[in-house]
C-alpha cells in the first residue's frame, strides 16, 4: 500500500468527480453546434462555468478554460506582455521573482529572448518573502515601462504564500495589470477573484481532485489579453479549440467539493502538517523547515536535509512504499537543484538536500507516522550515499 | 541479490537488465543524468544522455518490469570526466573520456551511492566476462562476442569493484544475438543504433568543441627537423597518429603522407613525419593499477599482450612496475601511440592491468627526436 505524500504534484481524483466526469463523457455534442445535441452539452460547459465563477469569485465570462496551468500562465504571461506592449512599446518590463514555476519562468524568458522583453526579479529572503518594498520603490521608478507583475499567490515548492493584495494594490496605482499562478493555492487558502484585485489567475483542476487536462485562466472581463492560440474563437476568442465540456464539469465540481471542506480541511491538514514538521525537526538535527511556520499551505511541508541529497531521500522513501517529491520534476525526471531555494540564496548544497510532503484530502495522521518511521533509515544511509 | 542496473537508453543495457530479472534477483533500473542541459532528441549515433535516451532507458524498464530512477551525475561527470577530458588535451595527450567515466562514474561514484542506498551490486550491459579463479579471486576476461569487446575499457576496475559489477552479456556470442533477444523481448530499443562518438560532444567535432573551450592560438607545423610546413588553428585539436586536418598544402618531398608525430603545447608547435617515424617500441606509465589480482613479483618482466586503444589490436609485449613506473617492451613495434592513452595488459583473454601512457620511447633511433614523448 503505497503512502502518498504528494498532493502538490497531483491528486487522487475525486469518486463524485470521476462519475461526474464519465457521466459527461458519454454524452454526445459539440458545444459549438447549434443543434439539440450541442445544446445539451453546452449547457453542462455554461453550468460548469457559472459553479466555478462562484467558487473563484469573479464573474461567469471571466473564467476561461485552458489545458490547465501552463497553458494558463502561457496565456497571461504571453498575452498580457503582447497586448501591453502593443498598446505602449515603452513597456518592456516584466516583474517577477525566480521562485515561480518553471511555467511562468519560461514564457518570461521566451518574451526576453523573442520579444524584446526585459524581466525584473524582485528580491528576496531566505524565506522566501519576497521585498514588495522594493516593488514599491521600483513601480514608482518604472511603472511607465513595466507591461505586467506576476507574481505567484502560493509557491508550488516551499508553499510560502505571497501577500498578493499588497501586490495588487501597488500595482493599481499605476494601473499595471498583476496575474498569479494560483495552481498551487487554489483549494488550498480562501480565495476571491474579486476583492484581489488581479487581472489574471491561474487554476487547475488535478490539484484539487479533477482530472489532469483542465485548468482555467481567469481573467478580468474589464481588462484585454492578445490570444495565444488561434482558430474558431471559442472562449472569447482567447483561447480557440472545441471545449472540454465533461473536464469542464469535472473541474467545477472537484472546485465546488474543495471550496466546501477548504475551511475545515485547512484546519485539519495544517494539524497534520504541523505534526510531522514537529516529528522531524524533533528527530533530525540535520533537518531544518524551508520557509516560515506561519504563512504558508496548509498542507506543504518542506525540508532540506543536510548532507542528504533529496533524491536518495526519494529513492529510499519510495522503497518503503512513500511517495513524496524534491521539489517539482523536469521532463527527464531528473532532479538538480531547486531553482526555487537558489532564487532564495540558498546554496546548491542545500538546493539538492530538498524533501517535500504535501498532504490532501485523504491523508491521515497514521500517513504522517508511517513517513516518521521510515524516516531515519532513509536519512542514515543518504547520508551515508552522500 | 538486489541489484541496479545502469540503463543508458541502449539496446545492451536494457537486455543486461532483462536478464538479471530472469535470474531471480531484485532489479531496479537507473539512469545516470550526465548533463545539466541535456539534448532533445539523439543525433544518430552520438552521444547517450540525451532526453530520448532518457525515455528510452525508461520504457525498457516498463516492459521489463522494474522500478526505474534517474540519478543526477551531472556535476561529478563534468569535473572527473569533461574537465578531465579538456585538460588533458591541454597539456598536449590524448585522454579515453570512457574509461574515466568507468573509473570515476560508473564504477566509484554511483557504485558507492548505490551499496550505501542497499544494493549488493550494480549490472551494466558491458561486452565483458568476470570469471573466477581457484582461489577464488575475481578475473575480467575479454568477452564472448570479439567483435564488441569492451573489456580494454574496464580495464580500470580493481578486486573491489569487480566484486560489485556484473556483465550479463559476456557470455553472449554477438551483439546480434543481443538485438534479437531484445525484439524477442518487446524491447523497442532492438534496432537502436549503436553510440560511437563521446557522449557529451553532440555534434561529434572533438576538435571544434576544445577550440571552444580551450580557445584556438595559431601555430606552426615543423617537420622533424624544425622546418616550418604550415600553420594550424590551435595544437589542442591534434592528436598523435592523425593524417587528416593537416592541410599542409603540398606533398612531402618522398610523396608519402605524413602523421602527427607529436604535440608541443609549450611552443604550440605540431610535429609531423612519415609513418615509420611513428613507430614505438616501449610505453611506460606513472599512474597504473591491478584489474583483480595483483602480480606476485610486480619487477620481474613477464610476457603479455597490450592493447592501446578501445577496438585496436592486441600486440605480444614484456612488462614489469620498474622503480613506480609500469614499463612495457613492445616485441614489434606499434604506431600512433599517445600519451594520455591508456595501455590495457591482457594474460590471455585476462585484463591483468592498466597504465595511463606517460611517455613513450621511438622503435627508429634516427628519429629519436621525433619521439611523441612529452616532457
């Protein structure tokens, strides 16, 4: 029986949302066509878009559906930078902190290369708080030049969460729009659309019990994006490509199940997180918590272990049966040195000493004991592997 | 027994894997990470640390039907390997980037990860035997398959290391037997082309990629007797025994090609000859060891046979450790041998020892002054 740890990467789907999801599967239509089949499933998108518009707090055109959250932060990042420049070329500008995803990274650093885009990364400590002092400093500097912020609203790898209203608040003295990955928040910590003043967001739905394949961007209908992928103009004309109605549905419902337990469940999970960051602090010397106690995802908890490299940590607890993360994969599975703890001055020493537990609906305090137990094993030997 | 096995995304690695699980022990698969920024996709033969090889390591694992990881490498490869490598060229020899892989990867850094991680041994898919004999010591022996051979290349292994690895293809007759029990298998890596180049130059140019590295300075090309014959871009990307590059425009005076003979990084000059200029009859190296059992009386010459390079011939020879120098006596002298090289002992089928070659003496004492030695 294997102990998951790491909801962070992806979670068990959902019975209710699997049945939901298989029950739209089976239904015929194109939501596009203007007959009684395509009618039927549209109405089941429109429905969908409506539940997921009042879990997220923003109004029912504002939810866009996408792929799921790179294609989301593609769609921001890409967009907004396009648009705003196009508007002004004086804006340039693109302020973010390297602590991001390697899906808002990457369409920053593509902008930078292909686009003439200059990016701005704010500083940090070695918490990982980021300085919005300095954003304060800077935007009254450059906000002329600044084309957008993003800036995440919990990190997917420590899940230090970011103070965002502060962000937007700066930002809408100059009217500068502000997105944030949400991929790792969303279900997670309370969340309005609305009174975030964002213009953009990014969600998805295998984080929280959905399918992998649906995510959304919500973005502010007063606000105007250039689109990414062009075709029949479904979803605003911002994202083209028939939609995914029964994912669609799939994703409000897992939202609507999360956003019904998230006061409760944050509780419990923040119980158990605490739990085990006390079952390993007391156990290991060598183990210390990346990132503050408070402030962070209920359900993240995340280590470096020193002298232990995280993928022998891996290795060894996947042996005994747990799977748990050193951070966040790249596409050969190998895993070098957090980016993530880097951009917070960590060194590579500790940036490859990283473990990462992430708890979800399912875990339980007997999960967090079996970690504890197999724990000391794995640690003296990757100690000993170096 | 539990066993890793080293999975490079090859057809003979993955076989190696396969047949340990039929042998009853507990198999994982692991692929070591050699490089920070890996390449997409393979370019033909070169090169195995690729994202595809990566991929294709993985899916052998799923048909076989074992656990598989990858391992970051990176940062030890690039020092104990790359640098190595670039250094080495630097102070004018020509290094095996392979067997250094073999002495400080392969069988030192991830055999060390992979006994404290739990593992009784690592297996790879190597053409080589380890046989045992009455006493129990442990023997690398070349493999059945002669035409693969790669028993020169683990020449570096010592007692303790050849009691960890195991090459479950040594008993096989050909690599072609290998491939068919591959697509017996349902292994989709049958067909794979074998690698040939070194594994972190993609593009295959060893000489464009140190000019990178090692910046190019002109210089002259001399003859034997220091005539100036032409110029070159940069005395790394020589090597001693190379005919092609030289671009030296007109023929020799005798009309027969001529070789590089030696490479003077001091002077940035490379010296060029006749082929017979190139024959030596003696190699000598500072930094050897024992591949299993060591010599009783490491002083007294014995007769062995040497190999220089990885597919290159087996040569009749006398050796012997004189004074901390492992000293071999060529019966017939052998051409194109430079330092940096390494020279493999063979008793036999048997890899009795190794020697990073130092400094080599000319088998034609007229052209003493032509000796590739490198002071």
């Amino acid at each position: 029986m294997t102990i998951y740890l790491d909801y962070a990467a992806t979670t068990p789907i959902r019975d209710e949302v699997l049945d939901c999801y298989v029950h739209y599967l089976k239904e015929l239509g194109n939501p596009s066509s203007v007959h009684s089949s395509g009618q039927g499933v549209r109405r089941a998108l429109e429905e969908a878009r409506e539940t997921l518009a009042n879990v997220v707090g923003c109004n029912r055109a504002e939810v866009i559906y996408t792929s799921g959250g790179t294609e989301s932060n593609n769609m921001a990042i890409k967009g907004l930078y396009w648009q705003r420049n196009a508007e002004d070329s004086n804006r340039k500008i693109i302020i973010s902190a390297g602590t991001e995803h390697h899906a808002v990274l990457d369409p920053i650093e593509w902008l930078v290369k292909h686009d003439h885009a200059q990016v701005l990364w704010l500083p940090m400590d070695k918490n990982g708080l980021l300085d919005l002092d300095f954003l304060a400093n800077l935007l009254a500097e450059k906000h002329s030049e600044v084309a957008l912020i993003s800036l995440m609203l919990a990190n997917n790898e420590t899940g230090v969460i970011t103070d965002i209203t502060r962000v937007t608040a700066l930002a809408k003295e100059f009217d500068i729009p502000v997105h944030s990955d949400a991929v790792a928040a969303f279900g997670h910590i309370p969340l309005s659309f609305k009174d975030s003043g964002l213009t953009a967001l990014s969600i998805s739905a295998h984080k929280i019990g959905g399918p992998i394949g649906v995510g959304a961007l919500i973005f502010s209908r007063a606000s105007k994006l250039e689109s990414l992928i062009h075709g029949g103009g479904q979803e605003r004309g911002l994202r083209s490509g028939t939609m995914n109605a029964p994912g669609a549905k799939a994703f409000a419902h897992a939202a609507t199940m999360a956003n019904k337990e998230l006061a409760a469940e944050s509780v419990r999970l923040a119980e158990l997180r605490d739990e085990l960051i006390e079952g390993v602090l007391n156990a290991f010397d060598c183990a210390s918590l990346t990132g503050p106690r408070s402030n962070r995802l209920p359900n993240n908890a995340h280590f470096t272990f020193e002298g232990c490299s995280g993928d022998s940590l891996l290795f060894l607890l996947d042996q005994a049966g747990i799977s748990v993360s050193t951070g966040s994969a790249c596409q050969a599975g190998v895993n070098g040195p957090s980016h993530v703890l880097l951009a917070m001055g960590r060194s590579e020493s500790e940036a490859n000493a990283c473990l990462r537990m992430t708890l979800g609906n399912q875990s339980t305090s007997a999960d967090v004991a079996a970690l504890l137990k197999a724990l000391p094993q794995a640690v003296s030997a990757a100690r000993k592997a170096g | 027994m539990k066993v890793l096995a080293a999975m490079s995304g090859g057809v003979d690695s993955a076989v190696a894997a396969a047949r340990m699980v039929d042998a009853g022990h507990e198999v994982i698969g692991v692929h070591l990470a050699l490089s920070r920024m890996p390449g997409t996709l393979r370019t033909g033969s070169r090169g195995c640390c690729t994202i595809e090889d990566s991929m294709d390591a993985q899916r052998a694992a799923n048909v076989i039907g074992i656990k598989y990881y990858v391992w970051d490498f990176s940062e030890r490869f690039k020092i104990d390997v790359v640098d190595d490598f670039i250094a080495e060229y630097e102070s004018g020899r020509t290094p095996n980037p392979c067997m250094r892989c073999n002495e400080r990867i392969k069988f030192a850094a991830l055999l060390e990860k992979a006994l404290a991680l739990g593992f009784d041994a690592i297996c790879t898919g190597h053409y080589a035997s380890i046989l045992q004999d009455a006493e129990g010591n442990l023997e690398l022996h070349r493999s059945n398959a002669l035409a693969k051979d790669q028993s020169y290349v683990l020449g570096v292994l010592t007692q303790e290391q050849l009691k960890h690895a195991i090459f479950p293809l040594g008993h096989s007759a050909s690599k072609d037997e290998i491939r068919a029990e591959a697509a017996r298998r349902g292994l989709s890596v049958a067909q794979k082309p074998d690698s040939y180049d070194i594994c972190f130059i993609p593009e295959g140019d060893t000489q464009d990629w140190l000019a990178e590295r090692l910046g190019s300075t002109k210089g002259e090309i001399v003859d034997m007797q220091g005539n100036v014959l032409g110029q070159h871009q940069g005395a790394h990307g020589f090597t001693v025994g190379q005919r092609k590059g030289l671009n030296l425009g007109k023929p020799a005076v005798d009309g027969k090609p001529r070789y590089v003979l030696g490479v003077d990084v001091k002077t940035n000059k490379v010296v060029v000859g006749p082929a017979a200029a190139l024959a030596v009859k003696e190699l000598a190296g500072n930094k050897y060891s024992w591949c299993g059992k060591a010599l009783s009386n490491p002083d007294q010459f014995i007769e062995v046979e040497v190999q220089v390079r990885a597919h290159g011939e087996q040569v009749p020879a006398q050796m012997a450790v004189i004074s901390g120098e492992m000293v071999i006596k060529l019966q017939e002298p052998i051409f194109g041998v430079a330092p940096g090289q390494t020279a493999v002992i063979y008793l036999g089928t048997r890899v009795l020892a190794q020697t990073t070659i130092d400094r080599t003496v000319s088998a034609v004492d007229d052209f003493s002054t032509a000796s590739a030695s490198i002071s």
